[in-house]
C-alpha cells in the first residue's frame, strides 16, 4: 500500500493533500508567441484561478503558489510594477468567489516591502476568508526560504530578550511556530512547471521531505488534467520519512 493515502487535518479544519507549486514558465510562454512578458503573467492569473477551483476535487485541502520571490525584484521595474498590478487585480476579483466557495486565503513572505494598497487588499480578504475551512490557498508574494528563516531567527532572538523563550527551550518547533506557515502543514508535493529542476528559495524548511515533480509544461498551458495526471503518479511513491517500511 503506498504511504500518501493518509490526509493531513490541521487546526484550520481543511483536510487532504497539500501541494506547493512553483509556477515558472510564463515569460517563455509570452516569449515564444512573440508577446510582452506581462501577457504570459496575465494568463498564468487564469490558471491559478483554475486549479484552485479544481484543487477540493481533486483530494487537496492545501495550496501553496509561489508567485514572487524575493529575488524578483532584480527584474525590471515594468515588469515588477506590472505583476504587483495582476496580484492586486487577482485579490478584487477572486475575492467573492473564494470566500463564497470555503477558501481561505493567506499570504506567507515579507509584506512590509509592498505597497501598502496592496498590504491592505491582503488583510482584507485573509480576514474575510478566516473561518474557511474547504480549502486553504497560500499566496507566497516577496517571499524567500532563507528570508523567512532569518526573520524567524530574528523574532526567536527577540523572545529570548523578552524572556518570551530560553535558549534551552529552542527547538524544531519553536522555529517552526515562527515562520510564515507556522501552525500549517508540511507540503506532500512541490510541482515545478517549465522545466527547470531547481527550487529557487522555495520552502527550504517545509518542504524537507516533500516529493517533487518537474514537468516541462510551462505554468500557463498547465491545467488541472496535468495536476491530476501528476496526482495519480504521486499517489504510487512510497514515502518513508527515513524509516524502513515493513509490511
Ligand atoms: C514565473 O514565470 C512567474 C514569476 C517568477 C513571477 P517567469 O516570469 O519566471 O517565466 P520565465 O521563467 O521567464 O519563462
Ligand atoms: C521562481 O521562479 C519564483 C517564482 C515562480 C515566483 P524564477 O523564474 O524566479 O526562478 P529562477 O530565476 O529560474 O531560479
Ligand atoms: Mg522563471
């Protein structure tokens, strides 16, 4: 029997599968058709519009989309300006339907570098979201593996001084409950789309032992047949957590 067939139930009430994905590809998709970088960002919008609909159906009670990094910056600042506009635009338009539809929506990364229009658009539906419990759907906006972990590391300090935590009592969790996705689950999957085998910064500490699937598909041709194709795959590993199985 393969090992994935448990679901994850957390203090949130969502249940099932939580899958990560890096969604890469949109500029050469954009590319290759001879359009502006911009246009490939718009339609990678409609497509995590589609697999989020598709995701509760598909056995997944947690979603996390990388959509900024904090290495992004280094892009051009049309390009920059360009994709804080469709993250905003995304947030006003989903914002019905996913509170109508049980999501609820949280953002992991460092706010404080965003506009504060945008901040507000993202306090504002997490709060209006909360009580969801169908589905959870991270938003990683300006966020960074190793950013998060020196910002935990900051705050653990902090509690030290304060008296909040000894230094004895440091531990896996005490860092755990101090980053962006404290008290959520560990992804089960992280999906990378275009073909690129790496991880660029993502969840280093999340994901630790998550399984990976790189596909070639660029993020705006992926659709929730390839999620699904992907799933039935994932469903076949045996994931053993450095144990050996028996049985
Ligand atoms: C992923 O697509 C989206 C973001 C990083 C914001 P890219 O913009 O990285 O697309 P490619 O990799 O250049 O094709
Ligand atoms: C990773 O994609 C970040 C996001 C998908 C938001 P990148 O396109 O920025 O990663 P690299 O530069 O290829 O490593
Ligand atoms: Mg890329």
């Amino acid at each position: 029997m393969a090992a994935n067939d448990a679901t994850t139930e957390t203090a949130s009430g969502a249940t099932g599968l939580h899958v990560a994905f890096i969604m890469d590809g949109n500029g050469r998709w954009a590319t290759k058709r001879g359009w502006p970088r911009l246009v490939g960002h718009r339609k990678g919008a409609e497509r995590v519009r589609e697999i989020v609909r598709a995701c509760p159906g598909l056995g997944i009670g947690w979603i996390t989309v990388y959509a900024f990094s904090t290495e992004n910056w280094k892009r051009s600042t049309e390009e920059v300006i360009g994709l804080m506009s469709i993250f905003a635009r995304y947030i006003r338009r989903e914002a019905d339907e996913l509170s109508a539809s049980g999501v609820q929506l949280r953002f992991i990364g460092d706010r404080s570098r965003l506009d504060p229009k945008l901040q507000e658009l993202m306090t504002a539906i997490e709060l209006r979201t909360a009580g969801n419990t169908r589905l959870v759907f991270n938003v990683a906006i300006n966020y960074g593996g190793r950013d998060e972990l020196a910002r935990a590391a900051k705050v653990l300090a902090a509690d030290v001084l304060a008296g909040r935590i000894a230094v004895d009592e440091i531990d896996q969790a005490a860092l755990e409950a101090r980053l962006d996705t404290a008290g959520q689950p560990d992804p089960d999957l992280v999906i990378r789309t275009s073909g690129e085998t790496r991880t660029s910064n993502f969840l280093p500490w999340q994901a630790a032992y998550a399984e990976y699937e790189f596909t070639p598909t660029l993020w705006p041709d992926f659709s929730a047949e390839h999620l699904a194709e992907i799933l039935g795959r994932f469903g076949l590993r045996e994931r053993r957590f450095g144990a050996v199985l028996t049985g």
